[in-house]
C-alpha cells in the first residue's frame, strides 16, 4: 500500500533521503536491521503503511533459503499466456508446492479475529488498521468491524480451507466491506476501485492483486481445479477485471514494507508466505509477460537487461520446440527422444528437467535441443511359466498388470520380480499391481506367490484388511485419498502431524516393509486404546493445541482413544475429543468429522509366510520336525546352539546357530603355579612361554624372544643387569628361555657375555 505520488519512485526516494539527513525522518529499514517484535511466537508487523520496500526481511530471505530455492530458479520456470494453462505449468506448481508445503497451521474463521492485532497492527498490538481506510479499529471484536474476504467467499476455496486464510482475510469497517460486497476487482463500472474508500491516501491496486494471486496459486482457485472456482479468476463472475489489470495494479502499486511485515507476521503464524509479495515479478512471469525493466521490488530481481532466447530442433522430424518466457519445451515425435541441448550462440545456465529446460541469460541466446531415435526393449511376464510379452521403447514407463491366470488354490499372487525366486521366508523385493516400471533393457518380470502356514512360527509381514470387534495387535493404519496411504511415525513437512506411506492392497492385503508403518494397538486399564510403534518406541498423542498429532513417550490422556466401527473405524482423543484422520497430503493428525474419514486397519497374519515364483514347489509342513542337542564347540572344531531338525525338507526350522571354534587361556597364576612360589610378592624364575596357554588344547599363546629377559620388547642394558643380579643370586623376575643367550641350554657368565658383546656391535646372531 504506497501513498498515492506523480513524482517517480526514485525522485520520492531521493527527496526521502535528503529530508532524513536534515530532520530525522524515518527511511525504510533494511534486511540487516529489520527488529522483529514478538508475542510468544507470532511476530508484529513492523511495516509502514506506504513505505516502498526496497529489500527483503531477514525471514523472507531465510525462507527461500530453507527451501533451497532462488528467484533465478523460479523466474527460469515457464507460465502461460492461457488461463486454462497457467495452472499446469511448471511455475504455477512450483509456487503451490512451495506455498502449501511449508503452511504448518490453518486457521479457523474464528481464529482470525485475534490474530490481525499482530499481522495488522504496527509492533505493539494497539489499534487495528482497516485495510482499505486505514483507519484504526478493534483490537477487541466488538461489532463494529469484521473479516473482509479479499477472495470473496462465494467464488473461492469451497472445497478447502481457503475461505479462512489469514493471509486473504483483511480487517475492514463493517461498512468498507458492505460497499465492496463480491464485486470483482478492476477499474471498469460494474468493478470495485480498492482505492475508492482511502479516498487516494493509500494505493491498494497491488496488495489486492498480489492477495488474489496467492489464493489463486495456493489454494488452486482456478477454473480447472475440482470444484473449487468454477468461474475462473477473471471476468465479472472471477474475482479480477482482466490479466492485464491484474498486472497494472501490480506495477503501478509497488510493494510496501507494511505488506512485507505483515507477510513476516503471517509466517511466524501459518508457516507459509505470500510469493508475490516478496517476488512480485513471479506474477509477470505466470502469465508469461515481459517484467517491466524499471519495475521496483523487494528483491531489485526485475531491474538489468531483458534478454532474447530462442530455440531450434536438430531434426523437426525428430522433435518440435517452443520457447515460453525463460523455458524452451521440447515435444519429441513418436519413436524419438530429447537426447540433449547446445548452446549456438550466447551465454546461459541450462537446467533440464524432462522435456523442459529453464534458461537462466547472460546475454541474447540461441539454444538447439537434440532429439535422437529410441530403441525398442521387450518386456516379457512369467506366470507360473505361462510367458506374455510386449515391446516398448527404451525409457518408456509401464503399467504393470495383474495376474491373468488362475491363482492355485492356496496360494496367494503378491506382485512382480526381476528375478526367478526359490522357496524361502524372506520376502523378495517386489514391484505392485499397477505401479509404474521403467524399462531400460529387455527384462523378464516374474509372478511372485505367497502362503501362509500356520506352523507356531514367527509373525509375518504380511497384513490383511480386518474387520469386526478391534482387538490388541500390529495393524498397518490407512486412509484413502486418492492413494491408500499408511500412517507413518515421520512428521509431514516436518510439523505437528505424522505422513503417510502409500501402500498397496493385494486382494485385501497388504505386505508392510517399512516398519515405521507397523503400529501396536492395545487397551489400557481404564478401557482406553494406546497406539504404538516400536521402531520409535513412542504413542500417537494429541497435543491438544489444533490439529496436532505427535508422538510421545508414555501414556497419558492425550495418548489415549476411544475405538468404535466394524469395518472402518473412528479413533478419538480423549484429549481433545478429535479424530485422528488422514487431510490429503497434510498426513494424519486429529480433525473434526467434516475433515477426512473413518480409517481401515490392516492385521498382522500369524503364521510363516513362503514366497516363490513357481507354484509346483511344494511348502514344507515340517511336520516330523524334532529337537537337536547342543553341539559344544572346541578349540579347532565349531559347534552349534540347540535346534529344530526337520527331515522332511532337511533344513534346520529354528536355534542350530553356530557356536565358533576358539582357544580358551588361562591367566598366568592357572598355569605355573607348580613353579612359581606361592607368595604372589616373591619373584620367581619361570619359563615366558608358558605365560599364556590354551587350558583346552595346550597352545602356547605367547613365544619369547631370545635375550629380552624382562619381555618389554626391547633388548638392551636391562636385560644384562637383570641376568646379572640372578645370577649373583638377587630375586628378580626373569625368564630363563630367553636369557639362554648363546643357547648352551645353561644360565651362565656366557651369557652375560654374549649379551655384552651383542650390544656393543659384535657380528653376533641372537
């Protein structure tokens, strides 16, 4: 919102910057010294209503930087110049990912009400300011102002919780939002002026654009998404005029540092930010317009040199191009592929990302994208040596499909593998029914079965759809919403809610890999259910702020749930009385009952589980399986644990672990006590080699060395003195093997000899 001026931008600002110097007036803060005023978590706006910004906050930089993303990324990803195409390009997903990603609390209608006097009032929580007078209002909702939609109500997010962003709801006059009522914005008769009611003291053209475009992008507002707002977002029946007004307003109503506080503000609540407002050229770039050359933004991206791409195929007869904005589009023909691209002339960074390469210019450039023919692959399936085959091209993505056969009698199809599986217990890598596979070489994929055998064995892996009365077990926990997805003890997004595994159902079942989707759920003494996962060691709470869903340590109230259903089933908090319930891509975490819906359970099956690709083997039963006694194991031989023998199938079906061969030695006072004194204090003579001996086999442990007398490793003036007080009859600790110097088989003056001829450089050989 910029006060309303003839005079250029860089005229007012320099007219700002002489009259500060003189008299002390405010200039716009910068990023380095923006002073963040907090309440608890939530952050005032610290803007000025008519300030311009001519930066980015330290938190909106932070932002961008968290999610590893840059403006010469975003700007480089393509739009379009069609209405009905600008929600399936790459930048409208993009900034919607972005957007809805990082929105960790969604705010109620009701919640709003407390939450302007942060985001609409200026570093202290006094007086609201109306968002189109300016006038101050509230803070206390007291009748006299209320919740205007800047998106109105009747034409937005009806399939969502659009309607009630804080980040489009702005605080007015009950009477500023009865003279806008549902008008579309624009500046023909029969469209409402936003500026009408600040009688010119405040331009508001660019805040409303940049609100409706971060409904439109956020909350998918379009008239292709599924039923959100079937008319469109311009035109009487949208909410704007026209594209071009749209971006008018949006150049000639700059950003002002009040919309960037409050964009700080409504961060520190939400967790998601308005991309518009901090990168406004993004909205010249979705349309697919030129940004103006002297278009004044936070971030100053718009200003420099607009440069020229364009683009040419190596073969038309290969492949097509076309250049939108910064993207050239690659469209290959039927039977080719996009095997590359040179830069012909100028200089740029290319990124690819499939058909689409972003261009981010230096200068004027011209770019060829090679197209090359594809090679063809045959993709063969095995069903229980039935053989069907396909042809496809190299890269291709297939569907892969369900069994076409009859499935023997007791067996049940789990899937395809790459390779031809044997009897075994150990659940195979498999790839589902109707996933995706890509080809790459010629493969054959084999059907791969399972059985149960109900033999007293382990739990298996394998999960089935339970219904009836819930009882205690492993349960893999799902939801449908357009995939079956399993609740996870990951948080999604990293906020207060857990994500989701998307899993597959195999006629009523589901084999669980990741144990992280595994929970136990059992009864409390107080008739209450706990939900539990091992892998974690933690329960499913609600923290009893929101929505939240978290995991804990112990059990307490907000860990335990009431359970009713037969075939899906409603768990809900005695903490806060909400149901745990899976929201679209936000994961699982406790929602009213018009949120999500009631859950299937998944059963762990008891029993051993047999994977196989060739039904004609047969699953051993072991039924004249019988014990096997403990084999101890020696020094030289290994032995075995006690274990189950089957004869049948001659496997061993549990223990019979192997027990390794090893020495066992002695310490020094086990084995030389017949030598030694008794008087541990006494230093005795004693052989060194005998130090450490196997008390199994005898094996000597540790060998001497000939003339280290005191076994420190080195031979020198230590060992001499010691033979020499031995033999001069002192008590010493000595070995006598190794202080047989000359090897005489006696301890003598010869030795001492040898040993001082030896270390004063004699050739003499030890």
């Amino acid at each position: 919102m910029k006060i309303m001026a003839k005079k250029s931008v860089s005229v007012v600002l320099a007219l700002v910057l002489c009259l500060s110097l003189i008299f002390g007036i405010k200039v716009p803060a910068s990023a380095d010294n923006v002073d963040y005023v907090y309440s608890g978590e939530y952050i005032y706006n610290w803007g000025t209503r008519g300030e311009t910004a001519t930066f980015l906050s330290q938190n909106a930089e932070s932002f961008y930087e968290d999610n590893n993303v840059t403006y010469e990324y975003l700007s480089s990803l393509s739009g379009s110049s069609s209405e009905s195409a600008v929600p399936s390009s790459a930048l409208y997903k993009q900034l919607h990912n972005l957007m809805e990603s990082n929105q960790d609390y969604e705010t109620s209608y009701n919640a709003t009400k407390e939450l302007f006097r942060y985001t609409d009032c200026q570093n202290n929580g006094g007086k609201i300011s109306s968002f189109y007078s300016g006038n101050g209002i509230g803070p206390g909702w007291d009748g006299s102002w209320n919740r205007e939609h800047t998106w109105p109500n009747s034409k937005g997010d009806k399939a969502g919780n659009g309607e009630n962003d804080l980040m489009m709801l702005r605080p007015t006059s009950t009477s500023e939002n009865s003279s806008r009522g549902n008008k579309a914005y624009g500046q023909s008769s029969s469209y409402y002026d936003p500026n009408s009611e600040s009688n010119s003291k405040y331009d508001l053209r660019g805040d409303v654009a940049r609100i409706v475009l971060y409904v439109y992008v956020r909350w998918e507002c379009t008239n292709t998404g599924s039923g959100y707002n079937p008319n469109g977002i311009f035109g009487t029946d949208g909410v704007f005029e026209s594209k071009q007004v749209l971006l008018d307003w949006m150049e000639a109503d700059p950003v002002d540092t009040w919309e960037l506080g409050r964009n700080d503000s409504a961060e520190s609540i939400l967790g998601t930010r308005n991309v518009f407002v901090d990168y406004p050229e993004l909205a010249f770039v979705l349309f697919d317009e030129e940004i103006p050359a002297d278009y004044t933004t936070p971030s100053g991206s718009a200003e420099g040199n607009s440069y020229t791409l364009t683009a040419q195929s190596n073969n038309t007869a290969w492949g097509t191009v076309s250049v939108s904005g910064k993207t050239v589009n690659a469209t290959p023909k039927t039977g080719y592929e996009v095997s590359g691209y040179e830069i012909l002339s100028g200089t740029a960074t290319v990124t690819r990302n499939g058909n689409a390469f972003s261009v981010v210019s230096e200068s004027d450039v011209s770019i060829q994208i090679n197209f090359a023919p594809r090679s063809q692959k045959t993709v063969k399936f095995s069903q229980d040596g039935v053989i069907n085959s396909q042809t496809v091209y190299t890269g291709d993505q297939i569907t892969l499909p369900a069994y076409s056969g009859t499935v023997p009698e007791g067996n049940s199809f789990v899937g395809w593998v790459e390779n031809a599986v044997e009897e075994t217990t150990d659940m195979p890598s498999f790839y589902s029914v109707g996933s995706k596979y890509t080809v790459t070489s010629d493969v054959t994929l084999y059907a791969l079965f399972s059985k149960n055998v109900t033999d007293g064995g382990a739990s298996s892996n394998v999960f089935e759809k339970y219904s009836g009365t819930l009882v205690e077990g492993d349960y893999v926990i799902t939801y449908y919403n357009n995939d079956l997805g399993a609740m996870n003890t990951s948080k999604n997004g990293g906020k207060n809610r857990l994500d989701y595994t998307v899993v597959t159902d195999n006629d009523r079942t589901i084999t669980a890999i990741d144990s992280n989707i595994v929970w136990h759920i059992a009864k409390t003494d107080d008739g209450y259910w706990t939900i539990y996962n091992a892998t974690v060691s933690k329960y499913v709470a609600n923290s009893g702020t929101g929505n939240n869903a978290v995991l804990v340590d112990a059990v307490g109230n907000t860990t335990k749930w009431t359970a009713t259903g037969n075939d899906t089933y409603e768990f809900q908090s005695l903490g806060n009385s909400r149901y745990l319930r899976r929201n679209g891509t936000f994961g699982f975490a406790t929602y009213s009952k018009s949120t999500g819906g009631t859950l299937t359970l998944y059963k762990r099956v008891s029993g051993t589980i047999y994977y196989f690709t060739s039904t004609t083997q047969s699953i051993c039963t072991h039924e004249h399986a019988y014990k096997v006694e403990e084999i101890k194991a020696t020094c030289t031989q290994s032995g075995f644990t006690a274990g189950e023998y089957c004869p049948d199938c001659e496997e061993y079906i549990s223990g019979h672990e192997v027990i390794e061969a090893a020495h066992k030695y002695s310490s020094e006072c086990d084995i030389c006590c017949d030598i030694c004194t008794e008087e541990r204090n006494v230093y005795t003579v004693h052989t060194l080699g005998e130090d450490f001996v196997c008390t199994i086999c005898g094996e000597v442990l540790r060998e001497y060395s000939v003339a280290d007398v005191n076994n420190d490793g080195k031979i020198n003036n230590r060992d001499y003195v010691i033979i020499m007080r031995y033999l001069n009859g002192w008590k010493v600790d000595i070995a006598v093997n190794a202080a047989d110097v000359n090897s005489d088989g006696r301890l003598d003056n010869k030795d001492i000899a040898t040993l001082m001829q030896y270390l004063n450089g004699w050739n003499i050989i030890l």
